[in-house]
C-alpha cells in the first residue's frame, strides 16, 4: 500500500488535520460574520469564540481514536463524498467539504473509516 504513496504514516500532522477540520475556514467565517454585524472580536480566550487550538481539539476529539502506530489516507469527493469519484490528498492546500479518512491499525489488523459531510 505505501508503494503507491497514498497511505502516510501516522500521526495525522497538525496542519493536515487544520485543513480537514476546515478550521481556517470557520475563523475566517467567524471573523467575517462579526465584522459585518460590528462587532469586536473579544480578547483571545474568550470562551464563546473558538481559537484555533479549541477548535482542533475539538475536531481531534470527534475523529476515531488513533493508533500509535499505522497508516492513514484522506479521500474527498467535492460534495458528492459516497458517489462521486475521489481524489487523495498526500497533502491539503485547502479545506475539504467531505472526505473520507482511513486509518489502518497495524496492531489491531483493522481498517477505520470515518466518513464526514459538511451541509
């Protein structure tokens, strides 16, 4: 499988998982959605705005646990992800509308998928 150079080892890198969480996305949203209303953007660390971090751990926490030691591959379908046909990322220069993540444990022997649409 990694001959073909689309599964990557684990862990999933920061960045990666920045892009597939679509992260700078929704700041960005948050940041224009504000600004457009007229209103400040609070101090750093202000519970009701999510920063970066919060919302990584978050997306972290809503993925399947990671094994130590294994492979993974991000597969997206613009937003058609269960029919379209797909594209693998080896890396993401943007957020991805739907993807689907594979993780292959190699202690378990056993293929995680977890699929996710954004509407």
């Amino acid at each position: 499988m990694t001959e073909l150079g689309t599964w990557q080892p684990l862990p999933i890198p920061r960045e990666f998982l920045l892009r597939m969480g679509a992260i700078p996305f929704s700041q960005e949203g948050t940041a224009r959605k504000d600004k457009r209303n007229g209103e400040l953007l609070p101090a750093e660390g202000l519970n009701h705005i999510p920063y970066e971090e919060k919302m990584l751990a978050r997306f972290v926490e809503s993925l399947p646990a990671m094994p130590k030691a294994g492979l993974f591959q991000c597969r997206s379908a613009g937003t058609d992800i269960m029919h379209a046909p797909k594209t693998v990322h080896i890396r993401l220069d943007k957020y991805v509308d739907d993807f689907m993540l594979g993780v292959l444990d190699h202690e378990q022997k056993q293929l995680i998928i977890r699929v996710e649409t954004r509407y």
